[in-house]
C-alpha cells in the first residue's frame, strides 16, 4: 500500500460493535504488515473521533492477548520434540568432540605432509605468471622498440643539422610507429614532443636562413668583384679579338655564374655550326663563394611542413631589404674611384645571388620578382649615380665612372637584366663629362696663355723648324726660305693650343668609348664637343685674356696674328677627327667645327680693345693738359702734352706693321685694323678737345688760350696729314678735326658775319659748327673779356676796340641764343 493512499474514516456509530470490529481489525492487518507505512493507519485512528485512542488502546491490549495465547499454545505443541532433540544432541557431542580430535590430528599431518608441495606449486605459479608477463613485455617491447628507434634516429638526425630527414623521420612516427603502441605514456609524451621539435627545427632554419642571408650580405662585395672581373676579362678579350678582325663595336662575349648571355663575336662562322673554344681558366661561380645549402634546406623544411609560402614571403622580404641597404651608398662615394667599384660590386653580388637562387629553386623568387627587384634597384642606381656623378670635378674620375658603369651593365645584361636606361644615362654623365673636361682644359689654356711671351717664336735651325710643324701645320713659301736664324709669325701659344686641342679629342674619344655607339655617332659626338671647347672654352679663355689689364697694344696684336693661324688649323683637326673615327666629312649628317667663327669672334675682340686702349692712353695723355684759359697770348709752340701724344701716336702705328701680310687677305686686313685704330685715336682726340673747350666747370676762356688750343689742334691736323697709316684717301683723317678747325676758325678769323649769313646754307663756310657749340664757347670768350675789362678797369676810356668787341659780342650771343630756341622749337 502506497503512502499516498487516503483511508476511510472510522465509523461514527458507536453501537454497531460488529462493524468496529472489522475496522479495527483492518487497522491491526495493516499495523502487523511490515510493507505499508504506519503513518496513514495511524492518522485514520487519531484523527477520526473522540476517545478513539482510548477505544483504539483497548483493542491493542485484546489483540496482543489473543497473540500471547496463540504463542504459548504453539510452544505447548512443539515442547517435547524439542526437549527429544536437545537429548539427542547431547549424545552426539562426545562423538563430535571425538571426531574433532582426529579430524584436528589428520590435518595437521596432512599439512605438515602438503607445506612442501604447496612452497613448489606457490613457485611454479609465481614463475607461471613471470613467463606470461615476460611473454606480454617482449610482445609490447617488439612494437615499441621501433618507435625508440625511429625517435632516436630523430636525435641523431637532429643532433647532425639534417632537419629535412629529421621531418621526413617525424612524419613515419606519427602516421605509422606511434599509432600502435599510442595507449603508453611515453609514446603520449614523444607525441607531444614532435610539434615542439618541429617549431624547434623551424626556428633553427630559420636562424640558419638569416645567418646565410647575413652571410650573403658580407660576401655580395666579393661575388660582385669576382663577376665584373670575369666580364672585364672577356670584354678585354672580345675586344683584342674584335681590333684583329676589325669588327669595329660590338658587344662583349662572357661567362657568369655558369651561364653564357647570347652574344655573338666577329669570330662566329656565318653558318653558325662552330662553337667557340672553351677556355681554360677557371670560372667561379656564386656557389664557390658562398654555400647555398640553407636556403635549400630551410626551403625543404617550410615546403615539408606545410609552410612553403610563409617561407617564401619571408625571403623576399628580407631580400627587398637588404636591396634597399646595397643600394644605400656612402656619403663620400662619389670621392674616389673604389666608393663606386665597392658600390657596383655589392650590386652586382646582390643580384648574381638572386640570379643563382632563381635557377636553383623551384619558385623561392620569380623572374617577375627579380624584374621587380631590377627595376627598383635601377631607378635608385640611376638616381644616385646622378647625384654624386654630379660632385666629380675630375675627368679621370669620371672616365672611370664610365668604365665601370660599362662593365655593371655589361655583367648584369649577361644574367638577362635589361641595362638599356644605364646607357641612357651614360649619355648624360658623358655631358657631365664634357664639362669637366672644358673645366679642365680652361685651365690649360690660361696657364699657356700666362707663359706666353707674345712674341714671334724663334727659330736658330732646321731642327727646331721641323719641331714646331710637326705640332702645328704651319706652312709657308716664303718664311721657309729665309735663311736661319728666322722666326714663326705666331707665338708659342699657337701650337700649344693646337696639342691640348687634339689631346681634348682624345679624352672626349675615351668615354665614347665601350658604349655600342656606330663610328657615326662618335663622330658626331666628338666634334659637338670639340666645338664646345673651341665655341665656349677657348673663346672665354681668349675673351678673358683680352680684357687683362697687362696686355698691351703689341700683345693684342701678336694675339690677332695668333688666332690667324689657329682659324687656319681648324681643318686640321676636323681631318683629325676624321682619321680616328673613318667617317667622311662630306657625310650629310657630319657637324662642322665652329673653329672659324670663334676665332673672328676673338680677332674682332682683339681689335676693339686695340681701340679701346688707344683711347685710355689718349685720355691718359688728356689728363696731363694744363692750359692757363686766361694767358693773354699764346706761348707760339704746341703744348708739350700734345707733342707727347702725337709721339705715342706715331710709334704705336707703327706696330701695325708687324700684322700678318704674306697674302693678300692678311695685307688687307692690317690695313683695315691700322687705318680701323688710326681713325678711331683721331676721332677720340677731336672729341675729347672739343669737350675740353665746353667742359661746363670751363667759366671763362681768353683769346690767347684759344690760340694756344689752335696751334695744338694745328699739330693735330699735321699727324693726320702726314699718313701715319698708309691707304687713307686724300684728306679722310683729317676729317676726323673738321669740327674742331671750323669752330676754332670762327673765333681766330671774328667771322661773326658771314656765320650768320651763311648759317643753314650747305655751302656754308663753317658748316660743322653747330649753334648751341658756338655760343657755349662764345659765352666763355665774352665772360673772360669781360673779366680782362674789370682788371684794366683804369685804361678802359683808352680800349674803345675793346668795348666795340664786347658790344659786338653781345649782339652775336642775342643771335645765336634766337637760333638755339629757333633749333629747339623746331625740334
């Protein structure tokens, strides 16, 4: 019976014995059950009606009588066959008691008997039960004996450096040896142990990698060293071979790093079936100086475990670092030639290991990258040849420069990089070139043009003859046969400039050298830059010599005659150029020498300071003069300033002689630059004795001046007429006084009137005269009479010619006042 089930109520009536009864007989079945709980029975009993527990008591105290009797009744019953046995039983026990002796005696002899037995049968058990645990430990010893094999190859594997067996040993212990014998400890912990040991061989290669990488950056210098040498070799080579075929330019033939570019030679059969022969020198190749075996292995690894891109991104970037750090040059790299050879050889190095490492890996780097990684490195190579190319003053050191960038293209063109923009710039540095060389060269023709005496070179014997036209093509009929001692119209400047000129071809020569460029492109090449030389470098040197204040009149001279024959000899050097490149100069594409112009250019030049210098030293002359302007009458003589001058004057012309005149072209032209100077000195003195006269701070002139100032102006018109330098026509220098002579006419003569008269008339006898001239003298003359008047003041009743001329003055100044504003209104 469950605890949940609700019993019914007891009854209420109390008089129906009958039915309380049978309650209560329910109540002690259910309280005598040992299955139901006695908890439910019991409620029903408290909980039903008053004095039930009194009641309920009652039929508790009946019921346990009616039970006591029942057991004493059953005792009655069964109390003689217990009796019976309890006798019977007592009977037996001294058997038993018997019996337990022997039984006791029996066993210990057969204990005693079995000790023996039971020790031998205990052993065979016991060595039962070794053999089968011996038996399972050599089962399990048989199968796990290989996976401690295996895991100590893995150690000796590991302890020699070959990781890549090492992983190859790993991957059979976990996919073959561990699975079987996985349920021990240890194979648990070797389990564990192999992803450690992975990453351990993983960090080891990679260290190895940067060791190899840092080695590599130690050792590009020496790989690119041995390269370029290998190249020079071989364009040297190419180059003895090309001179005895005459193959002229073409590219060099060589051998890098086991692989050969391809090139042809001249020595190549035109059927194309002959190879050439092999040399017999060693070839050093990238593996020779350096050993490439951990990047191998460091790869194998990666691409073992998986990896392989992780390790590829890794090598490149470094690899794009270490690029950026050899094309980092130093600061002073541009000082010296080995700054660059150092410089180009870590290139050089950097990309021979990249070319390397491309053939010798399956993907490590790609052509793309590599072509990435050129053109990077090209921009910047370029960027920085320019800048510090750009610090070189030294044409050697350019030069140099040159040669090794040719041999930097050449050497990486072999491993199929494209060169093409290095020759582009090579172009540029060979203007850089260029101007170093006309720097250079500058100060070459300065220095020839300081040691040069100016004068005729002097020639004692044939010897000394035959020395100077073998370095200048001088010629001439008529100096060769004048008798020695004689001497050369030029200086020796002329063939020393003539020498460095032909040198200046030759150092332009060497950088076009090497650069694959036709015979026509040289040509074209040096002769652009031998007019550089003669247009700008010599022309500045001699524009600069020119205007030195030392060089005097017969200097300028001799340097007239100089560049002559320099002009002349500009033939020459285009016939020069022309040998040493076999280009025709009648090709239509050749360039001329500008030789010519700049040598007119330098005569032309010459002459004006001629002029120029002749009119300082007439100045010179002019500023000695000191006329006493108000002396009564003149001293009857010319002044001695004037003499001097004319003196100079006179000498000077005479210089002109000394003028190249073997033909007819030279006659002309020295009498043109003679009678050019001549005119120019005459027309300079006019003017500056007309500006003395007017000079404003000039207040007031006597007459007696004016006639000194005529005698020497008389002197003046002497020189002009004496012919001081042949081929004037008629009176032509003496044109150069006429404004002087009909001004000072005027006032010597007093011919007021007929000026007047004849004033504006083409016929006029003093045409040159112009108004404003005449009354600024005139105001002068009238101011200094007027002065001469105020000092005679006491003879002036007894000067009536005086006063007559001083009114007579006034009237001429009113007139020439009204044409002066007449002039200026007109105007």
């Amino acid at each position: 019976m469950t605890s949940d089930r609700v019993r019914a109520p007891l009854p209420s009536i109390p008089d129906e014995d009958n039915k309380e009864e049978k309650v209560y007989g329910n109540v002690f079945a259910e309280l005598e059950s040992v299955d139901l709980p006695l908890g439910t029975t019991l409620r029903s009993v408290y909980d039903d009606q008053p004095n039930a527990h009194k009641r309920f008591m009652e039929k508790l105290d009946a019921r346990i009588r009616n039970h006591d009797r029942e057991i004493e009744k059953m005792c009655n019953f069964h109390h003689q066959g217990f009796v019976d046995a309890i006798t019977e039983l007592l009977k037996v026990r001294a058997d038993a008691e018997k019996l337990m002796g022997q039984v006791t005696d029996t066993n210990r002899r057969l204990q005693d008997a079995g000790k023996e037995v039971t020790a031998q049968t205990e052993e065979v058990i016991r060595c039962r039960i070794q053999q089968r645990n011996m038996a399972t430990t050599v089962e399990k010893l048989q199968l796990c004996i290989p996976v401690l094999e295996m895991y100590s190859k893995l150690k000796e594997q590991l302890d020699s450096k070959r990781y890549y067996a090492a992983l190859k040993t790993m991957e059979q212990l976990e996919n073959t040896y561990i699975p079987r014998v996985s349920q021990y400890r240890f194979c648990q912990i070797m389990a564990e142990t192999l992803p450690k040991l992975r990453e351990e061989i993983k960090e080891i290669s990679m260290s190895d990698l940067k060791d190899f990488l840092e080695s590599i950056r130690k050792h590009s210098d020496k790989i690119g060293e041995t390269a370029m040498k290998q190249a020079q070799q071989h364009r040297t080579f190419n180059s003895a071979l090309q001179r005895q075929a005459g193959t002229g330019y073409a590219k060099p033939v060589y051998t890098l790093n086991g692989r050969t570019p391809a090139h042809y030679n001249g020595m190549a059969s035109e059927e194309g079936g002959e190879e050439e022969d092999e040399t017999d020198e060693e070839v050093l190749t990238a593996q020779d100086l350096v050993d490439f075996s951990p990047v191998y292995r460091c790869l194998h690894i990666y691409t073992v475990l998986g990896d392989r891109e992780t390790f590829e991104n890794y090598y490149r970037k470094q690899r794009k670092k270490q690029a950026r750090l050899v094309l980092q040059p130093q600061s002073n790299m541009h000082e010296t030639v080995e700054g660059y050879r150092k410089y180009f050889n870590q290139i050089v190095g950097f990309f021979v290991v990249e070319d390397h490492i491309l053939h010798a890996t399956q993907g490590l780097v790609t052509r793309a990258f590599t072509d990435e990684l050129w053109n990077m490195a090209l921009s910047k190579i370029i960027a920085v040849l320019r800048t510090h190319s750009s610090y070189c003053n030294d044409p050697d050191l350019v030069l140099e420069l040159k040669n090794l960038i040719v041999i930097f293209a050449d050497t990486l063109q072999g491993y199929g990089f494209p060169v093409n923009r290095l020759f582009d710039l090579l172009f540029e540095i060979r203007d850089q070139y260029n101007e170093t060389l006309l720097k250079k060269w500058a100060l070459v023709f300065r220095e020839i043009f300081e040691q040069d005496n100016y004068s005729p070179i002097p020639v004692e014997t044939e010897e000394e003859y035959k020395s100077v036209i073998s370095r200048f093509p001088f010629h001439d009929a008529e100096i060769e046969k004048q008798p020695f001692p004689k001497k050369l119209p030029m200086s020796q400047s002329v063939p020393q400039i003539y020498i460095q000129v032909k040198e200046f071809i030759y150092a332009s020569l060497k950088f076009s050298e090497s650069l694959h460029r036709s015979s026509t492109e040289i040509d074209d090449m040096l002769r652009k830059s031998t007019n550089l030389l003669l247009t700008r470098t010599l022309s500045g040197c001699l524009q600069n010599l020119i205007k030195k204040p030392h060089i005097g009149l017969t200097e300028l001279v001799q340097i007239i005659i100089n560049t002559t024959h320099l002009e002349q000899a500009c033939k020459y050097l285009e016939d020069f150029i022309t040998n040493i490149t076999n280009v025709s100069p009648e090709t239509i594409h050749t360039t001329r020498l500008y030789g010519l112009s700049t040598f007119k250019d330098a005569r032309h030049a010459a002459e004006g300071e001629i002029y120029t210098k002749l009119n300082q030293k007439i100045d010179e002359f002019i500023q000695l003069a000191d006329y006493e302007w108000g002396m009564a009458e003149s001293d009857g003589r010319a002044s001695g300033y004037l003499m001097d001058l004319i003196n100079f004057l006179r000498s000077t012309f005479q210089v002109f002689t000394h003028l190249p005149n073997n033909n007819i072209d030279h006659a002309a032209m020295s009498g043109k630059v003679a009678q050019t100077a001549c005119m120019s000195a005459c027309k300079h003195l006019s003017t500056s004795l007309m500006q003395m006269l007017l000079d404003s701070e000039l207040k007031q002139i006597s007459m007696g001046a004016i006639q000194q100032f005529n005698l020497d102006v008389i002197q003046c018109e002497l020189f002009a007429s004496s012919e001081p330098v042949p081929g004037f026509q008629g009176d032509t220098l003496q044109l150069a006084f006429i404004d002087l002579r009909q001004l000072l006419d005027l006032f010597m003569v007093w011919d007021w009137s007929t000026y007047l008269a004849d004033y504006g008339q083409p016929t006029s006898k003093y045409l040159r005269v112009n108004p404003s001239t005449a009354l600024a003298l005139l105001e002068k003359v009238y101011r200094g009479m007027k002065d001469t008047s105020k000092k005679n003041n006491i003879f002036s009743q007894f000067r009536k010619n005086d006063r007559d001329k001083q009114k007579l003055m006034e009237t001429v100044v009113k007139q020439l006042r009204s044409l002066v504003n007449g002039m200026s209104q007109h105007s």
